[in-house]
C-alpha cells in the first residue's frame, strides 16, 4: 500500500529536499505541498492524504493550530510535525493538538522515512532527543515517592494570575482583553503559556485546577 503525503513548510527548499528524500521509496508518494497552514488545511481536505508532515512555525497559522483545525474538522489524516525545535514545550504542544509524530529536522532522512511508516501503522514516533525530554520532564514532575507532584499557583506570573482570576470568573477572550487593555492574541498566548506551566490541555481543566486550589480566595 502506498502512503500519500502532503509536505507543509513554508520554504520551498526544504520541500523539495524532503520530496526527494521521499521520492526513493516506492511506498510513500507525496501528493500535495502547502506552504503555510491555511494551505495545508486546504490541501489536506482536498486530497485526503494518509498523512501530513508539518512545520511548526509558518505564515497566516501555524503548524500547531493547522493541525488542530483538522482535528476539529473531523479530518482522519495522520500528522507528523516536522521541525528545528525540541523544547518539551513545542513538542506537548504538538502531541495536544493531535500530531502522532514528532521529528526534529536534523533527523532528515532514514528516521523521517521510519517515523512515516510507524505513524501509517497507526503508532506514534518522536526522535530520540524529543523523546528523552519527554522522560526527562515527566521524570522532574514526581515526587521522590514517583507520584505526580499538584500543578503549583507560584509557577504562574501576575499577569497570568490575574488573567487566571478573570477566566475563572466567566469572563470572555475579548472581555479580558478590554479589561487589560490587551490584544486578544496576548490573552491567548498567556493562556496557553499558563496551561503548559500547570500541565493542562483544555480551558475546563485549567479552571478546574484553579478552583481545586482555591485560587480565587488566594490569588
């Protein structure tokens, strides 16, 4: 059976050079290229490929979001992110949006052609370096006893404790953002920072953290 890719990255170089990584196994064939993340969007519902392999950071919406809206969209479509960062942050961030496979882009070559074929299996691949992070900070989040250690209010800044207190609340993205005199996008980049510092993947399970830890008497 032949695995059909769609390439997402928005500089036309590195497409190329994955296309003719890829263009020497007879059972992965690309079908399509994208070169931000609207297009993959786009691409992707169109021609329904097995599997699209993603950068992180592109123009119009990024690698993250793209394949969030194909989730969301209901797309079956297997996603491999493809990218220069290996920070535990970037790749949780990729695992939550739905990605099943995280490459770094040093690794071009025989692991990308690896990860390509476990991810059509339907299994889930990170580099080696990716994949020691993930240990190394699930490691850090135990206690000495190996239980998993409670998401701590001091992690979060004032700000994010203050736009914290707000969600809590019930208020709205654009309602806070008015209140703080901020652009709705730094809301939600504060957002997303404060669920990465408390391990969350969802709004609900953010404010079910805060009123666990009765932040509104102690913010």
């Amino acid at each position: 059976m032949t695995i059909r890719i769609v390439l997402a990255d928005d500089h036309a170089i590195v497409r190329d050079g994955i296309r003719a990584i890829l263009s020497e196994h007879a059972d992965i064939e690309v079908v399509g290229e994208a070169e931000d993340g609207i297009q993959m969007v786009h691409e992707t519902r169109r021609l329904c490929p097995d599997i699209v392999i993603v950068d992180i950071t592109m123009p119009r919406m990024n690698g993250i979001n793209a394949i969030r809206r194909l989730r969301n969209l209901g797309i079956p479509t297997r996603a491999i992110v493809l990218s220069m960062h290996s920070t535990v942050e970037h790749v949780l961030d990729a695992l939550r949006s739905g990605a099943q496979g995280y490459v770094l882009k040093h690794s071009l070559g025989a692991e990308l052609v690896a990860a390509i074929r476990l991810v059509a299996q339907g299994h889930r691949y990170l580099s080696k370096a990716v994949s020691e992070s993930i240990v190394n900070h699930h490691l850090l989040s135990l206690t000495p006893s190996g239980v998993a250690r409670r998401p701590r209010m001091e992690h979060l800044s004032s700000r994010e404790r203050q736009i914290l207190q707000l969600i809590v609340e019930g208020k709205t993205n654009t309602l806070i953002a008015d209140t703080l005199r901020l652009s709705r996008s730094t809301i939600y980049t504060y957002r997303s920072r404060m669920m990465r510092k408390l391990g969350v993947s969802s709004l609900a399970e953010l404010v079910r953290i805060a009123l666990e830890r009765d932040f509104t008497t102690s913010a």
